[in-house]
C-alpha cells in the first residue's frame, strides 16, 4: 500500500477521486456500500465501535471488498501474523490504524464458536482488549458467525456468487484503488477541522451504551463528514442514520432551538409569566411543555403522526427522563402544568 499522501489535497481533487473510486465501490457493492463508506468515514476521527466483518460470497469476492475498505480507511502495510492467532491479531494492532485481516485461524474443534465470534465477543468490552485501538478492524472470512455476534457488529453477508464480474472488476481497477487512496488521504487531513456534533460523539464513544446505537451515531457522524466535505449526499437526511429514539432526541433539541430563536421562553421561577412559555429551567432540570414542543417536534422529525407518547417512551428507554408517568406537574406562571423533566446534565 502507498503511504497517505501529506500535500493539501484539493477538494475538486478529492471529488474526482470519490467518482473513480466510490461509484465502482457502490455499483460492486449495491446493498452494503453506503453503510461502509460512512462507517470508514467515522473510523478517521475515532475507532469504530464493532469490528467489520465480511462473510459468505467467494473468496475472491471477500477480499476485493476488504481491500477496497482498506485503501478507503488508509491502510498503509497489511501486517503478516505469525502465528495466525488471537493473541497475534491483538498485537497486529496498531493504534489508530486500519488492521485488515484477510482470513483468520479456527477456533478449537471442541468450541461451538468461530474466530469471527471470539473477536466480537472480545470487542464487545471495549474498553478491555487492543482489538478496539484500531481505527477499523476489518475481517474477511469463509467462517461462519453467530446472530448474536452478527447483530452486535457490522456484519456483511455476501451472496454466493456475483451476479457479474465487470464490476468487482471496475473496482479493483488501478484508478479505483487510487481514488480511494486519494479520499483516504483528504479524510486525514480534512476531519481534524470538521466541528461534529458532540451529542452523536458521546454516543458513538460511550462504552456503556448498545453496539447498535453506537454504530448508528457512527454512521451518522460519518454521513455528516461526508456532506460537509461535498462528497456524498444523499436524499434522505443524514438523521436517518441514527436510532430510532435518538432520531426522536435530535428532532426534540431542533424543536426546543427553534422555539428559542423564534419567540419561546423559559422562565426561571414556578411564578414568572411571559408571552409564550415553552417550559422552565433551573440548575437542575429543563421542564418543557408538551403541548408547545409537539407540532415543532413533529416538523423536525418528518413524521406529522408522532405522538407525545412514543417521545415519551424513547426519553424514557434513553434514560433522559426517569418518571414512571412520563411527564411531572410542576409550576410555571403560577399554574400547574405538565411536562418532561430533563435533567440538565443530559444535554438536551
């Protein structure tokens, strides 16, 4: 592999490169592309949170995608692992770096789990293993993986055969490879700059929360380098990327910002009255009002059937308000009103 190029490289530059290398890449790949490109995306500003695994298809059809992947993601040397074990995976990594693993060793014949289980079970624990400080840990492989691994991971399941040669071929053509070394190399010296969003980071990072919502707010930091640096945008909204419930948080904070710039007030006390309150706050907690907050919601949403009961519920499954009931009585200008009780601290 070619070391990352270290001159500033255009962005008309990069956009060419995008066309000869990520179109072959989507045209090889239909069904899976867009998820990896904004996955590798992600892996130039922080690890991703699951390894990427390759299964099924043909050997052939395996490692063309984890090639392309790993010119995408900037591989530089594929390390040679001596021997072909966990232990040797672990200390192929180096931090920061794509590892591209092209096949991997059997497990013991008396155990009931494949390597590719024994690494997302490993990884699953981030915070536990060096598998996690590489920037993408991308394995292609004939073995098979449990649901549950498969589930808790970025699992690509090829058919068996291409429907066609020409664009498996397309793709691992020279001017390909080269456009993705290219885009790799602008990723490096692009993402540093990018002002991301700090909620979606703290999700994708957050040990504690589930493979899948890290993954989605991964995907949707990916997508939103992507579209600020003018190279993919697609139709639907960069939110689509995310859970369902955290898509329900964002278009809540849209709301409340909108509400905020256009003319709602929060009062500060239960007994201050102003023109059009949308709820209270205090050092503690933000209280909004439902009936305020819902139209506005909705529109930030796209979703003109949203209920006040399923925000409730995904406030409720993310932890951000802990009432059995949902909503709380408390005062603002004088009278009794219910609302969601946020805690300040959740940053909403």
């Amino acid at each position: 592999m070619d070391a990352l190029a270290t001159d500033p490289i255009p962005a008309a530059h990069a956009r060419g490169a995008w066309a000869a290398g990520i179109e072959p890449l989507r045209e090889a790949f239909p069904l899976h592309a867009d998820k990896l490109i904004r996955a590798i995306a992600y892996s130039h500003i922080e690890p991703l949170p699951t390894p990427i695994f390759i299964v099924g298809g043909t050997r052939l059809t395996r490692e063309a995608l984890a090639n392309a992947l790993a010119e995408l993601a900037g591989e530089i040397e594929r390390p040679h692992i001596d021997p072909p074990t966990l232990n040797g995976i672990r200390r192929a990594v180096t931090p920061g770096r794509p590892l591209v693993l092209d096949e991997v060793p059997q497990t013991s014949p008396r155990s009931t789990l494949s390597m590719l289980d024994e690494i997302e079970i490993e990884s699953f624990v981030s915070f536990s293993t060096t598998l996690s400080d590489a920037s993408a840990l991308i394995v292609a492989s004939s073995q098979t993986i449990q649901p549950l691994s498969a589930g808790r991971s970025i699992t690509i399941e090829l058919p068996q055969r291409p429907r066609s040669l020409r664009p498996l071929r397309a793709m691992e053509s020279e001017p390909a490879a080269a456009g993705r070394r290219i885009i790799a190399s602008y990723l490096q010296q692009s993402t540093r700059h990018l002002d991301l969003n700090e909620h979606a980071i703290n999700i994708a990072r957050h040990p504690d929360y589930d493979k899948p919502r890290r993954l989605d707010a991964a995907f949707y930091l990916g997508d939103t380098i992507l579209r600020t640096l003018g190279l993919d945008t697609l139709a639907t909204p960069a939110t689509s990327w995310l859970s369902p419930d955290d898509q329900i948080v964002w278009a809540l904070r849209d709301a409340v910002r909108y509400l905020l710039a256009n003319g709602g007030e929060l009062t500060d006390n239960a007994s201050d009255s102003k023109e059009w309150v949308i709820g209270r706050t205090d050092r503690d907690y933000l209280y909004i009002r439902p009936t305020e907050a819902l139209p506005f919601i909705r529109a930030a949403h796209g979703d003109p059937t949203l209920s006040t009961k399923a925000i409730t519920a995904a406030l409720r499954r993310l932890h951000l308000i802990t009432s059995k009931t949902g909503t709380v009585t408390v005062r603002i200008g004088g009278e009794p009103t219910r609302v969601w009780k946020i805690p300040t601290d959740r940053e909403i």
